[in-house]
C-alpha cells in the first residue's frame, strides 16, 4: 500500500509539472474579453475554495482500466484549462485478477462555440495523462532478474497523450452546470515507439478510441 501511495504522488507531482497555469491564480480574476462564440467564464474560486473540485467524470477505456472515476479542478480565464484525478478499475477476465488503476489528467480545451443557451461544442482538445497499476509484480524500473535492457521500458507507469471533442447541455439546476459528452483518441509511448519501428503497423494498431461524460458543477 505504501508503494502504491508513492505512486500516486509521483504522478500527481508530474501533473503540477505542466500545469504552469495554476502558479497564478490571480489570472482567473483577470476581466475576460467577450467572444462571439465562446462563454466560458471562470467561477473565481478564491482562497481554500480553490481546492473543491469543480467537476466529476466518467471515462470508458483509455488504457486506465475499462471504466473509470474522478473529480477535477478547471481554472484559466475561460476554464480552458483541467486537471483530473481518476480510479479505474480493470476486471479479472482482463487481468489475472481484479485490479485498479489510477491517472492523473491534464486537458488544454482552447475553444468553445455555443449555439444557443443550452448547447455549446469544444470542437478540439488534447492533453496528456499518466496511469499506474496496482500490483508488486508491476515495475517502475527493470528488475535485476532480467537481462540489462532487456525491458526497456515500465510496466507501472504509462504516459499518453490525446485528443478530443466534446459537446455541452447546459442545465438550469441548482447543483450541475452542465453535462459534457466527450469522445478521445489516444496512444502511449510504447505504441509509436513501435510505429516508428516498425512500418508494418497500422494507426489503428497503435490508437485508442474511448468515451465518458463529465458533470459541471455550480460554484455554490
């Protein structure tokens, strides 16, 4: 368990690393210019506020299990900017036994176009995220059994990146926003190494398709 907790922060730690947004919050206070299409506003969470999270989400495969859950912050002038934690789950009929995954997000979401008051389209997003796997016969770095570089990659730890679109039906409730419907296309460092190295595969050989939901939260 202590391993796993180790793992945990080391991800969440690589998270921070590329989130250089949140090193200033006074951004999110900043007057934002209007946009014909976009009307994204941040909720100007001030102090402690600053750390309920401001979302939850579902998501359907994605190399962190087959299905996964979590919660999230999003922060930028126009909330173009989340970070997500998620637990994932994988089923013994996929594994050798029941297993759990946990991923740390980090999403750029650089437009929005709404329609009307009720249905809004992010058109283009990506990002990256980092997921690990429970278990002790999972390694972050090769284990003296084998030979030198023999595997020369982790078993423990998978970084990839993504890209996606998302469609938005705002609410006129007390508690959700909106809900977004979301669809992403992914791949990790292990399978365009293999690309690279072998001209024989095709892109659909190395890319992942999955699904989720997300569920806004009001401020208050």
């Amino acid at each position: 368990m202590k391993q796993y907790l180790i793992d945990i922060l080391a991800i969440l730690l690589f998270s921070i690393a590329f989130t250089p947004v949140i090193a200033n919050p006074t951004d999110s206070l900043e007057a934002v210019l209007p946009r014909k299409w976009d009307k994204r506003i941040h909720q100007k969470y001030e102090g402690w506020e600053r750390l309920r999270p401001t979302h939850v989400k579902y998501q359907y495969a994605g190399g962190m299990g087959v299905s996964a859950f979590g919660i999230g912050w999003d922060y930028g002038k126009r909330r173009q900017w989340e970070t997500d934690f998620l637990v994932g789950f994988l089923p013994s009929k996929y594994a050798d036994k029941f297993r759990l995954t946990f991923t740390v997000k980090q999403n750029y979401i650089p437009w929005s176009m709404s329609f009307d008051e009720h249905w809004a389209l992010e058109p283009f997003y990506c990002g990256l995220y980092v997921t690990t796997i429970a278990g002790e016969e999972f390694w972050k770095q090769e284990p003296g059994r084998y030979p030198n570089r023999y595997y020369n990659f982790s078993t423990k730890l998978r970084p990839y990146i993504f890209i996606g679109q998302r469609i938005n039906l705002n609410l006129d409730n007390n508690l959700i926003k909106h809900i977004s419907l979301f669809y992403e296309i992914s791949s990790c460092e292990l399978y365009i190494i293999s690309k690279i190295t072998n001209s024989s595969l095709k892109m659909k050989d190395i890319l992942r398709l999955s699904f989720g939901a997300k569920i806004q939260l009001f401020k208050d």
